[in-house]
C-alpha cells in the first residue's frame, strides 16, 4: 500500500511540472514619460514632492511602480543624477487588447525627495525615461534643477563715463 502511494505522489508530481502552461504571466514594459512637475530649485534639508505624467501602451497594460535612484555623473562632479523610470505591467498571453481607459497618468513618483545638507553637488539633474529606441538606447528628458536658491542677475555697471 505505501508503494502505490509512493508511486501516486511521484506521478503527480512529474504531472505538475507541465512547462507548457498558458495561463496568465506577467511581463514589464517602459511607460513613456510625457511631463513632470519639479521645483524651480531644492534647499537643502526640505522634502519636495515629484509628480510624473506618463502614458500606457495601451488599457491592457496597468501601473506597475515607478524605478527610480541616484548615479554619479562621470563627467561632471557637481552633478548627481537621478533617473526616474515609470514601468507598467502586462499579460504577454493577450495577442490584442480589446480594453478601454486612460491612457495618460499622472502620479507621484516621490512624495520625500531631499537633498542632503552636506551635499558636495550644486545640481541635481533629472534623467526621466521617456522610452527606448528601435537600437536599444534609452531616450530620456532630461532636466536640471539646481541646489540652493539662484542669486539674482544684477545688471552689470556702466564704465562708460
């Protein structure tokens, strides 16, 4: 009795490995970044919010959560870079999409962005993702947003007396 059902679990279990699954999967695709909203410029020490607008593929693809952080930029060290990517998620399995809703969202990519007080950086620049072309190259918008307040352009003197 105890090798029949030996033998019924090991049966089950090789019927239970069937790869050739066709149910729901889940796959992740860029979502095109169309507009942001950020300061003029940061103080540092305060918390600023960061709305991104971006648009789905199409219904059939949903919000799946904003990839977003900080890099070095090689070439300029008062910069830090921050990229923000938006990503929406999607059943591979669909062949076409015959759902309907917006396509365009706007959300709030980070709600706590601060740049810290001893920050050696003068500007934060924004590399925001606006998609990836036919050769693989990322394609981003890309914004500088400078730390501490901007002085005031004071016109120059006149020497021409």
């Amino acid at each position: 009795m105890k090798r029949i059902a030996l033998l019924m679990v090991l049966a089950l279990s090789f019927y239970s490995c069937d790869t050739d699954d066709d149910g729901p999967n889940v796959a992740y695709e860029v979502a095109e970044i169309t507009a942001y909203e950020l300061p003029e410029y940061f103080e540092t020490g305060e918390d600023y919010e960061i709305e991104v607008t971006y648009e789905l593929a199409d219904a059939c693809h949903t919000f799946a959560g904003f990839e977003q952080g900080p890099s070095e930029d090689e070439d300029d060290e008062d910069v830090i870079l921050y990229y923000i990517h938006a990503l929406s998620s999607y059943d591979p399995n669909l062949i076409e999409c015959n759902e309907e809703g917006e396509l365009t969202e706007t959300r709030l990519a980070r709600n706590d962005f601060r740049v810290a007080s001893n920050t050696e950086y003068t500007t934060v620049r924004f590399m925001l993702l606006r998609g990836v072309s036919s050769t693989n190259e990322s394609d981003y918008i890309t914004v500088d947003v400078p730390i501490g307040e901007p002085e005031d352009e004071t016109p120059e003197e006149n020497t021409n007396e």
